[in-house]
C-alpha cells in the first residue's frame, strides 16, 4: 500500500510571510503629478484608502490587523532625493515644511494638498457632487448598484447567458422654455462590496429614411469613465438646453464591470420638450374672461326669457268692433255718396237735437245717417219749423256734395313773403356795394 505525504508550507508552520506596506512620500507624490485636491477630486482619482466602508472595516477588524501586523511606517515621513536628509521633514496643516540646516522651504496651498479627508456637505448642484455613505442593513455581499431607486446586482457574467435579456432602462425627462436651461439629476449608489468601473456610450439613433440630420448637442453631462466603491452614492447632474422648439431625446448605455443582471444592458433616456414663449397669456386671459361673462350674461337672459314665457296669463277680451271707430268713419258708413263736412255735419246734429231735445238724456244719439233724419222730419207737422229744418238740412248736404279742399293759401303767402323780403334784402346790399365801388356820389 502506497502513501503519500507533504510537508507544511511556512503558513501552516506558523510563519506567514511578512506583510509588504507600499506608499509614495509626499514630494515623490509632488514629482510624479499625483497630488489632488480633495474639495475638487476628480471621480476617477478619488482616494480609495479614505472609503467610508473601508474605514468601518478596519476599525472592526483592527485587533485581527494589529495582530498579524504590528508595524505602521510613516510614509509621510520618507523622503528619498538621493542622499540622506539629516533633518525631518514634518506637513503642518495644507503645508509642507522641509527643515533643513537653517531655513525652510515651504508650498504654497494651491500648488499641492496632502488632504485626503472624504468630501462632506458638499453641493448637490455641482458638477462633481460626491457624497460618501456608510453601509447599512440592505449591504450586498456580492456587486451590487442602486440605479436611480431600482436594484441591480450581479448575476452571473454575460456568457453564462444564452438567451436574449430584456434591457434596464430608465428615463430621465426635462422641460423647459425656449432659451432656457433645466437641470436633473440621477442617483448611483454601490451598496455592494465590491468596486464597480463603469462607461457611458452613446447609442446612434435610428434614421430609415435616412434623413440629414445636423448633429447638435442638447444634453450635457460628464460622460467620463469612472470608478463606484462601496458605500459610495454618485449624483450624475445633467442639463438640457436648446435654441429650437420641439421634442429631443438621447439614449445612453451604462456598462459596468463586473456585469449586473447577467449582462443586460442598462439603458438611460434624456428627453427634452422645449416650449416657445407663451406672449399672449394675458391677453389670451382677458378674453376668456370677457367670453366667460357675455355667457354668463347670455344664460341669465335666456334664463330670464324661459321664466317669462312660462307664465300663462289671461288673454284680455276683445274689444267691441266699432269701439275706436270715429265720427267721420261712421259718417261715411251712412252715407258713401258724400263727402264728409265737419262743420256740415255738426249743423245736421244740431238739427236732430232740436227735434229730439230730451234725446241726449235718455241716451239715443243721431245714428249719423242723412236719409233716417229727412224721414224723421218728413214725418213732423206742417209748420215753419219743418220747413226751417228741410231747408237746413237741404243746404248741408249741398255742401257736402262736393270735397271742400284744405284752405292753404295763408301758409302759401307767408312763405312767399318771407322768400321775397330775403331777395329783396339781398339786391339792396348787393347794390350798395356797387355804388360804393364806383364813388358814386349822391
């Protein structure tokens, strides 16, 4: 029977091997360009040492540390310039002090800062706004992203996966005046373990009828490659501005590394509705309002109208037909062949009433008829007063044999005497300026 052994490795003995600190001293950092400042970090150059999951991890597992490595080197204290520094260097505040034999040599802030610290309170409007985040409950043991509220994690890489996936996609919308600018704003946050590189590309519109479209920019935002560590949340502003009315719109892939979702595609749309200046609302206003009380003016009148005519009242009884005849209208009912004669007439009147002369107060009035009368008084005694009335009524009725015209000649000679004085004014002015003209004495 065959056996095989091995020995222990150093590890298993007992005796791991020894833990390598690497660091770069602060004027090497200086020389080789890798000095930031932490108010302006640029994404992909922020200070990973400084994470706030990182600096949680390490104070909870700061005994396991300091066991298994005891020794802390003071980088910021080496200097390598190629040839020993007999006094030390020491970095007060933003500065750095170099001592040397007599006289020091100090930078100046705005040429380089060792300052890692994390940034705080800083705007959420700025342009490279970061805000660092502890983990909480909801930490992913594996890659992991909050994508504008939506949870995305790792599910495998994208050759695990055969069949076609349904893309992610997430709509970012603006709307603004023309001329004007709007802002938005989509949030990113790592709630993973692990550190998630990340690109943004654009994707070509689609053009069937190939159409010359002249490329124009109307969204902007840092599209640059960047890094998400744990615990961190990126807030990516973006803003949209355009000179023409109408409907834009841009789509976006963000691709991560390592993939979430099994490698589907992460898809962010900007659309932007820009609406031309309203000139006319207050005028547009006023005229509502106008319209608006000639309707309510027209209701209440109908209103009104409908109320009216909905009251039924008692139709009056007619009026007796020869209740507005006149005297003359009778008159000539009675008696066509002649012409009415007011004075005539009232004479004829005069006549029945002598006859009848109680006649007026039992209520019987003359009826208005010539040949009734001359039966009535045809009718009387012989006397010298029915001839009296024969003879009367003979001569009226000789007056109204003929149409008696409208007496005139009054109205005729004023207006012709008024027309002469007029002219003959006229002729004695007229005359007068001649005889004036010629010098004419008297």
């Amino acid at each position: 029977m065959q056996t095989s052994s091995a020995t222990l490795n150093l590890t298993e003995k007992g005796m791991p091997p020894s833990i390598d600190h690497v660091g770069v001293p602060p004027l090497v950092r200086q020389e080789k360009g890798m000095v930031w400042h932490p108010a302006n970090t640029p994404r992909i150059q922020h200070p990973w040492d400084q994470n706030s999951y990182l600096l949680s991890r390490k104070m909870q597992l700061r005994d396991l540390i300091e066991e298994e490595d005891s020794q802390h080197p003071d980088f910021e204290g080496l200097e390598v310039v190629g040839s020993k520094i007999k006094e030390e260097s020491t970095i007060t505040g933003n500065k750095l002090l170099v001592h040397g034999d007599s006289n020091g040599c100090e930078i100046p802030d705005n040429e380089q800062t060792l300052s890692y610290s994390p940034v705080e309170n800083s705007s959420p409007h700025s342009s490279d706004s970061l805000s660092t985040k502890a983990p909480t409950n909801g930490v992913k043991f594996f890659p992991a992203l909050i994508f504008d509220g939506e949870q995305l994690q790792w599910t495998g890489n994208r050759h695990n996966i055969s069949q076609q996936l349904m893309p992610f996609e997430r709509c970012v919308i603006f709307e603004t005046l023309l001329y004007q600018q709007v802002e938005s704003y989509l949030d990113i946050a790592n709630n993973g373990t692990t550190a998630i590189f990340y690109c943004w590309k654009k994707l070509p519109k689609d053009n069937p009828f190939n159409i010359f479209h002249q490329p124009v920019q109307r969204f902007y935002f840092n599209d640059s490659d960047g890094v998400i560590l744990p615990g961190m949340t990126l807030q990516f502003p973006f803003t949209f501005k355009s000179s023409h009315c109408g409907i834009y719109s841009e789509q976006w892939l963000f691709e991560t590394h390592p993939v979430l979702q099994g490698g589907a595609p992460i898809i962010l749309t900007l659309r932007g509705t820009i609406i031309p200046e309203d000139k006319f609302c207050e005028e547009r206003k006023e005229l509502r309002e106008h319209l608006k009380q000639l309707q309510q003016e027209h209701l209440a009148e109908r209103m009104v109208h409908d109320l009216c005519s909905s009251i039924c009242s008692e139709e009056p009884s007619p009026s007796p037909i020869d209740a507005y005849i006149t005297q003359e209208e009778r008159f000539r009912r009675q008696n066509p062949h002649l012409h009415y004669d007011h004075k005539a007439v009232k004479e004829i009147q005069n006549i029945y009433s002598a006859i009848f002369q109680d006649a007026e107060k039992e209520g019987y009035m003359w009826n208005f008829s010539i040949a009734d009368l001359a039966q009535i008084i045809s009718d009387l005694d012989d006397s010298e007063e029915k001839e009296g009335y024969l003879n009367r009524l003979e001569e009226n009725i000789c007056r109204m044999q003929f149409q008696s015209d409208t007496f005139k000649s009054y109205d005729l000679y004023q207006c012709g005497f008024l027309l002469l004085g007029d002219a003959l004014d006229l002729l004695t002015i007229r005359l007068g300026k001649i005889w004036n003209g010629l010098y004419v004495g008297e």
